[in-house]
C-alpha cells in the first residue's frame, strides 16, 4: 500500500506528524506538504508560477524509514497534483489523507478548506481521500484521542474503498479526555457574521483583517457535525467535489429560457 | 436594484469593464473585485494579511455615474465577503455577477475558477449569483456576443430569483459569429492529465509550470457544458455550494463503524 500524506498547516505542524505517523503500519507514506502555512487556500491552484517539489529530512520526531518527506512550494492541491504526475506518475497512491488540520473543518468551513481542498482533489483523480481536522487551533493541543479515529477510518477506506466522487470529511472535537463515538452525518448549515475587524493604519486609512462569529442555523437537529462535535463525537461527512446541483433543484424557469436557433 | 459585480482576473481586465456597463442599466453597480489577475483561486480567503477596499476611478471606457469602482488586495471571495461586510452591511445587494471571464470554467475548471468561487460566496449569502465566462483567454477577445445571454440571464434572475444553494455556471462559446442558443446542462465528467512541464534552472535543479490538456470523458453526452461550447451553444449549469454528498451515495460500510460509548 502506498499512501499520500498532505495537509494545509505546511510540513512543520505537529499535526501532520502525528498522521504519518500513525498511518506507516498501513503502508509506504509518502508526505508532501507545503513548505508553511497554507490555511483557508480551498483548491487554489499556482498558475504562472515555478513549483518545486524538495525532498526534506526527516522531522526528529519521524525517523521512520517507512516514511518520505516531500515540501513544495504552494497549495494544498498544489501538493496533489504534483505529487500525482511526479512520484505517482505510473503507479497511483492507494488513499490520499490530509490533516490532521489545527483548527474545525466542520459546517461551511469545509468550502474553504486547504485540507478537505487536498482531499477533494484526491476524490477527483478517484484515489479514496479522507481529511482529518482536530477542533483545537493550540499549536500544542494533544492530538493522541485522534488515533483511534485515524486507524479505524484508514482500515475502512482501505479495505472498503468509497463510491466514485465521495471523499470523507472527519473532524475529531478536542476535549478532555477521548471522544465517546463517532458518527456519519451531514455538514451543518450556519454562517460566518461580522467577518472583518476594521482598523486604522499609521496614515488613517482603513485595512481590515479575518474574523467573525460562527451562527449555527440549526443547533437543534442531531444529524450534523456541529451537534456532534458539541455532543464529544468524531463527526464523518461524506463530502463530494460535484459541483452541479441535484437536477431536482434546477430552476424551472431556466428551461423555458433555453433555445436553439 | 443594486448589483455587486466581480471576477478573478483584476478590474483592469475588459470582462469586468463589459459586464458593468452591461449590467448598469438593471441597476446600481457597485464593482469590488481584486487588484490584478487571481485565476485559479477557488474559494480561497486571506487571513492574517490586512485587506483594504480601495475606491478606485471609473476607468475611461466606463465612465456611467450609475457604476462605482472598488478593488481589494486579495482574493474573488474576499472581494464578496469584504463587500458584505462593508458596503453592503445594511442593505444586501439583489444579485451578485462575477466575470465576464477570460477563458473558460466549464466542466472540472469550476472547481478551481475564481470567478465561480466568488459566485458561490455570493450563493452562500442568499444572494442570486451568476459567473459569466468567455472560452478565450485572448485579452482582446470579442465580448460583445456575450451582451444578449448576460442581459436575458440577468433579467432571469432578477425577476424569478434561484433556488437556496444555487447559483448559475454560464460559459459563452469564443465562435465566429453569435452563439446559436443556450441550454441548461450539467458539468461535463473529465480530467486533467500530464498538468505539469518540468524544466531544470540555472542551478540545474528541476522546478515545474502547470499546464496540462483536458480530457472530456463523455464527449457523447447532450447534456453537458462541454457538448454546448463545441456545438456553438452557451451552457448554464445550475451548480451548489453544498459539499455533503447525496445521502444515497454514503458508503453503506461507514454506517456500521459508527458508535456511541
């Protein structure tokens, strides 16, 4: 088995560490990350630019021989797709996994996503992809209740596979003590409001910086991730990079709009 | 009515300049897109950078008092989200149009457009969003077959609104002449191959350019963008931002791996 390891915090986090980690029982991994942080890039892509793809050393921590470390110099799709016409030219890795992300990928978050942009352009060469994310933006934050997560829903993808253009999106809450289950649910719907702090520079003009309050639209119902993750539950969304709208949904009014000459 | 007009490849680009004017009579517009090319950047959003909205003069091409002229320092989504935030703070725009862009976002290249970005960001806000893209990337390519699809498709939209999580995909065919009708499809099934260009620098280390060719893997299907673009005909695919795949294409195994202590 040959596993492709990547993420969107860059080679240095200390999630991404403990993901290769605990994935070489499972196979050869091969890491190839951006070469620094790369949050909130979705599936941007480098145009016009040169990428490089560097061989790096071993982190300390990952002496691993079972283990490779690639940086490159962009995106997390970037990583992907470098990776798959360089290192896996002629033989295609059997799962791609990201993360584990600092910080939620629950709810809208997901659309913005360095990480799950990684895991969707593995879905889109149809090689099995899972994101893993952990609720918890602390460079320190304890990652060690993620491993069970980690190996149950690698041996799954592995054993099983997933459908063509289904890729899974597992975010892990970060709480005292271990998660007490997991389940498979919908993404949330909800909002980011008040989205930019306003500030004054040294001349008196006005720039303004990310921020902004996560509302929950439907904190009640049980079957998303945001009333997993606030209930100590792994949550596991299916998540597809399809980007039509289910024809159910297509406006009537388009139809009698359309016309050939 | 007012009209919050973007794209990815930076006001100077004559897309934008085309759509205003286009655009101007349905409404006020207000132009806040970024300042200079951001292809291929999805969904992507800046943080940890300040961002700033800069009112900028109407360019001489677009002198129309019923347009005002804004650019930001980041990306298509961070033009809309910053728009929100600011301007239209009290009173949401009644649609949203990015574009009209150089070159072509059907079928997989939704996933990576900018421009579509910004139009989902748009979708994501309740707001009725569309993207209109050219398949040239010649900068002095002829937009004005474009006018009656923006036109017919704005006024669409403006009367009878869009679903909830939907936004509408429109690619204009680059022909001699004038399209020869629209059609309502689906993004065609393909993928890119041999993405990369390696070359090696002074230093006789390898670096690598995208570039690639697309492989249409239907080229059968009537109902699909790419089927439209070649057979003269402009496409409009109803696309979402929702990233949950269908509940009966959830892998039936992951069921069983769910648990609660």
């Amino acid at each position: 088995m040959k596993i492709l390891v990547t993420n969107d915090d860059g080679f240095q986090a200390r999630g991404i560490h403990h993901l290769a980690k605990w994935l070489s029982p499972f196979g050869k991994v091969i890491v190839v990350a951006p070469d620094g942080p790369r949050s909130a890039q979705s599936m941007a892509i480098t145009v016009n630019v040169p990428l490089r793809l560097s061989p790096i050393p071993a982190p300390d921590s990952n002496s691993d021989s079972n283990i490779e470390w690639y940086s490159v110099n962009g995106t997390p799709v970037d990583c992907v797709k470098l990776a798959m016409n360089t290192i896996f030219r002629d033989e295609k890795p059997d799962m791609v996994v990201a993360g584990i992300n600092h910080g939620s990928n629950s709810a809208v978050n997901v659309i913005y996503s360095g990480t799950m942009g990684a895991v969707m352009e593995g879905c889109i060469c149809n090689i099995p992809s899972i994101g893993f994310s952990l609720t918890s933006h602390d460079p320190m934050a304890d990652f060690a209740p993620c491993k069970p997560f980690v190996e149950i829903l690698a041996a799954g993808v592995l054993k099983h596979g997933l459908p063509e253009n289904v890729c899974l999106n597992v975010n892990i809450p970060d709480i005292d003590g271990v998660p007490e289950g997991m389940r498979v649910v919908r993404a949330c719907r909800g909002r980011w409001t008040e989205e930019y702090k306003e500030y004054k520079d040294p001349q008196g003009k006005n720039f303004y910086m990310l921020t902004g309050s996560f509302i929950n639209e439907e904190p009640e119902a049980e079957d998303t991730d945001e009333w997993c993750l606030s209930h100590r539950l792994v949550s596991v969304v299916p998540t597809t990079p399809e980007r039509t709208a289910p024809r159910g949904e297509w406006p009537k009014w388009l139809d009698e709009m359309s016309f050939v000459i």
